[in-house]
C-alpha cells in the first residue's frame, strides 16, 4: 500500500539550480525518457492501489449483530480510506499534469519563478510543479 508523508531526505540540496532554462527546463531527452517512465509506474501502483482500497471506502452498513463501538471502529476505517483515495486521486491529477508538462517542453521548470527544479527533487517527486523555494 502507498502511503503517503513527507519524505525525510537528509542533506540532498533540492534547490532549484538558479538559473532560467527554455524548452525542457534544461533536461536531455534520455532523462526526459526516464521520468516519463517513473510517472507512468507511479501511476499504475496509484490506481492499483484505489482499486485494493475500493472496498474500504464503501458504505458501513448498520448490522445490528456488530456492537457500537465496533461500527464506530467501521466507520474511522472508512474515513481513513476515503482520505487516502482523495490525496491518490489528487497525485493521479499531478501525475497527469507532469505528462501535458512533458508535451509542452515544461517539465523539470519551476511554476512559479520559472528556474530549474532539481534532478534530486524530481526523483522523490517526478510530478511536482514547483522548486523547494517556491513549494
């Protein structure tokens, strides 16, 4: 199961580089390639796991045979599930975004001020928009 948290990284600098680049935010074709590709395997493990999870987030039913405390154990347990799915079906967003990103010669460029986002932030976050200064 994916489970999402901020990622302690230790000393990697995820700075943006300071400088402006056009097309592919400085990024060669093969590097290019490779985050194209870890995006499309982060999105089939993100809709296998909405699709292990489905059963989670569907209704508690009221059975009678259940206690109270156990239907409100339920009903956290759905809660949870339900939260899951929505921050999985925002990275899908992102991750969908990365690609348009891709087609367009954006990705690897801060949205916001336009720089370099780091090759080091790109691999704990291939779908993100924005430098560490800038997010």
């Amino acid at each position: 199961m994916l489970v999402l948290s901020s990622v302690g990284i230790g000393n990697m600098n995820l700075e943006c580089n300071g400088k402006a680049e056009d097309g592919l935010g400085g990024m060669d074709e093969e590097r290019l390639t490779y985050f194209r590709k870890r995006l499309r395997e982060l999105k089939l493990d993100i809709l296998k796991d909405i699709d292990a999870n489905l059963e989670d987030s569907g209704v508690v039913e009221l059975d009678s045979s259940i206690g109270r405390l156990s239907r409100m154990d339920a009903l956290q347990n759905q809660q949870m599930a339900l939260e899951l799915k929505r921050r999985l079906e925002n990275q899908l967003l992102r991750i969908e975004n990365a690609f348009k990103r891709m087609d367009k010669g954006q990705y690897g460029q801060c949205a916001k001020c336009k720089k370099s986002i780091n090759e080091e932030r790109l691999e704990v976050f291939p779908e993100t928009l924005k430098c560490v200064r800038c997010a």
